[in-house]
C-alpha cells in the first residue's frame, strides 16, 4: 500500500448470512464503477466470518485478530487504512447509495 499510495479497505463481512453484507457485494463492490475505482486506488482485503462456509483455522483466527484490533462489533463494517497502515475511517453497516456514495466518502479521506 505504501509504495503505492493507496488506501487499503478491510470490508469485515459475514458473506454467507449477514443479509446487508450480501446487498454491499451485490449493490457495491460487484459493480464495474467500484471495481473500476477500486483497481487504481484502493488495496482491498475482505476478512470473512461465515457461519455455514468451510474455513480454515488459520484464517479463522487472523480475522478474529483483526477484528478484535479493530474492535469490530457488528457487520458489515469496513475499515480504512492510509497507505501507512493507520486507521483513517471507520464505516458502520449498510452504505445506500451504491459505489457512488462510497466512493465520494473514500475520495474524502486523506491519502497520507
């Protein structure tokens, strides 16, 4: 992320029964406008914790690390880190708007 001055966005999700995660992949992050967004200025990091989804204990306990550095409480949330791994923004449930209205708050965010 450093080298190339882009925010990195940890999307904490439960993919498989958290209704409003799955409207933010479907609404959000699948669509063209995002991805395209995304591709140039964002390192994205999605850190999973599914229900009924196999998953191995390693990650298991890597998101359950992160989730518990970042004091997550519910889902979806997303972090956003600067290109030096500090926390710039915190964005709690559900987003409306699509990728337009996350990318006009994510252009706000201050790169350094």
């Amino acid at each position: 992320a450093k080298s190339d001055h882009k925010l990195v966005l940890l999307d904490f999700t439960g993919s498989d029964w958290c209704g409003y995660c799955k409207r933010m992949q479907a609404e959000v992050f699948s669509k063209p406008q995002f991805q395209d967004y995304a591709a140039k200025n964002l390192i994205l990091v999605e850190l999973d914790f599914p229900r009924a989804k196999p998953q191995s204990d390693a990650v298991k306990k890597q998101n359950q690390k992160l989730a518990s550095e970042y004091e997550i409480e519910g889902f979806p949330t997303l972090v956003v880190l600067n290109p030096e791994g500090k926390r710039v923004a915190n964005f709690f449930g559900y987003i409306e708007g699509g990728p337009a209205a996350i990318i006009a708050a994510l252009e706000k965010l201050p790169k350094s």
